[in-house]
C-alpha cells in the first residue's frame, strides 16, 4: 500500500475540515445542545413544582371539601333539631289552645246549664202557682207568695 499525493491531500483536507468543525461548528452545535438541556432541565423542574403544587392544590380541596361536607351536616342537624323544637312547640301550643277551648266550652256549658235550670226553676214554680190555683180555685199571688215559691224552687 503506496501512499501517495491523493491520500496525503485527503488526509490533509480531512485534517483541516476536523479542525475548522471543532473551532467554528462544534461550539456554536455545542452551546445549542447546552442551551436546549437547559431549557429541558428547567422544563422538568417547572414539571416537577407544578406537580407538587397540583397535589397540593387537591389535598387543600379535599381538605376544604371535607370541612364543606361537615359544615353541611352540622347545618342539617341543625336545622332538624329546630324543626322538630317548631314541631313540639306547635303541639304544645295546639295543646295549650285546646285545653283553653276546652275550658271555655266547659263554661260555657257550665253557664248554659245554670241558665236552664234557672229557667226551669222559673217554670216550675210557674206550673206549681197554676196547679196550685186549680187546686184552690182561687187565685195565688205571686208578689206576696215569692219566698215561699223561691224556697219551694230551691227544693227543685
């Protein structure tokens, strides 16, 4: 194997493009490779954060969704213990006004049957002067005859 002028002359550009790529490509390829692992780099940690403030994002809606849901339960049990304090003051008070109703028709009765009687006695008393008139024959008088009838109505 000759080495010759070609082999020499290849061997000679071959040398002088490996050094003009190494002074004038391979750094401006070189700080395109670094600036992009740079740029990846900070893509993955941006990654990283946004995914660390994601899950923390959604243990704080948990956290607020469950603090929610115990709030809404403390409001329903409220609102049931008032629902039945209004139930159980409404029986009491329908209860109180029925007895009261009660009261008043039972003196209301009461009265009634008072007036009856007195009414009656007036009757009676009446019925007895005009049976008493037929007995006699005569006429009784009432105006003079008046304690004796109370006294005779009282009896009734």
């Amino acid at each position: 194997m000759d080495i010759n002028a070609t082999i020499l002359g290849q061997i000679i550009s071959f040398a002088i493009f490996v050094v003009f790529t190494m002074k004038y490509v391979w750094p401006v390829i070189r700080s395109a490779i670094e600036e992009r692992e740079q740029q990846i780099a900070l893509g993955l940690q941006n990654a990283e954060q946004a995914q660390t403030s994601l899950e923390k994002a959604q243990d704080d809606a948990n956290k607020l969704m469950q603090e929610a849901k115990l709030q809404a339960a403390e409001l329903i049990e409220h609102a049931n213990k008032r629902a039945t304090q209004l139930v159980d003051q409404a029986k009491n008070d329908a209860k109180a006004a029925a007895e009261h109703e009660q009261a008043k028709a039972q003196a209301d009765i009461q009265h009634q049957i008072e007036s009856a009687r007195g009414a009656l006695r007036k009757e009676v008393a009446i019925l007895a002067v005009a049976g008493a008139e037929k007995i006699l024959q005569a006429r009784v008088d009432q105006a003079a005859h008046s304690e004796m009838l109370n006294r005779i109505s009282a009896q009734l």
